[in-house]
C-alpha cells in the first residue's frame, strides 16, 4: 500500500492502530474501509458495553461510524 501510494504522489507517514474505547468515547467520526471493518468496530463495542457496564457504548458507535466510500463521488482505480 505504502509504494502504490508513494507511486501517485501520496506520503503515508502514519500506521494503524487497534481502536480503543476511548476513541469511541472521544472521536467524532470513525471511517471503516469496508462493512467488515464496521463489523468490527460493532462487535468492539457490544463488547465494551458489556464488560464495562457501559451500553452506551453502542449508540456511540452507530453514530460515528461511516464507510470511506460514503465520501468518494466515485472512484477510478488503474
């Protein structure tokens, strides 16, 4: 990913990183690259909520939660 994006002019300089409950808390938007991603950012705070005794923790994600293509007018890939 690093070279096709270096190839077009884009500089990565940043790597990603587990999301934590307190991105949930604190973000105010969360992109997923695709539904698995969303899946998973779900299923992270179903389980938060849980273990914390927090179900707020759902609405949290469901209101922040959006997918990159959501943004793209369209996309041309090579």
């Amino acid at each position: 990913m690093m070279d096709v994006a270096a190839r077009r002019g884009f500089v990565l300089t940043s790597r990603s990183r587990p999301l934590t409950r307190e991105d949930l808390r604190t973000q105010d938007l969360i992109v997923g690259m695709d539904a698995k991603n969303l899946r998973a950012v779900k299923a992270a705070a179903e389980y938060w909520a849980r273990e914390d005794g927090a179900p707020e923790m759902k609405e949290l994600a469901s209101s922040k939660l959006r997918l990159m293509s959501d943004y793209c007018a369209s996309a041309h890939f090579p």
